[in-house]
C-alpha cells in the first residue's frame, strides 16, 4: 500500500507541475469566454491551482528563493 501513496504523490506532483497554469487561466476562459457549465470537479482543482500559483509568487518574487540548488539553473557564458 505505501507503494501505492508513493506512485499517486508522484502522478499529482508531475500533473499539477505542468497543468496548474493551463488550469489556472483556461477554466475561467472556459466557464466565463466560452460558456461551460459549472463543474465541482474543476472548481476544487482550479482552487488548488490557486493556492499553486500564489505559493510560487512567492517563493519567486517575495522569498527569492529558486528549486535550483548552487545556480544549476543559470549557466554563464
């Protein structure tokens, strides 16, 4: 069963890492532009997209903080 949690916890990292920003700006594009119906479904995991983007403003912007350990992420040339 550990097993199990590990491999969902990795599956919901990796899903949310690259879709909290089409989720984020394309579910109100969606429900308000284009007219979708209302969906619980969506607006929970639009919410938790919220709370995603908010927390990665402010590591970015007001902690300074980067994911990237000793400047692995800039090169100099």
């Amino acid at each position: 069963m550990p097993k199990f949690l590990k491999e969902i916890y990795g599956v919901g990292i990796l899903f949310f890492y690259y879709m909290k920003y089409i989720i984020f700006f394309g579910w109100p594009l969606l429900r308000y532009g284009l007219e979708y119906k209302d969906n619980m479904i969506m607006n929970v995991l639009w919410i938790f997209c919220l709370f995603l983007f908010i927390k990665d403003m402010v590591y970015k912007f007001v902690l300074k903080k980067s994911y990237c350990e000793g400047g692995s992420c800039h090169t100099k040339r």
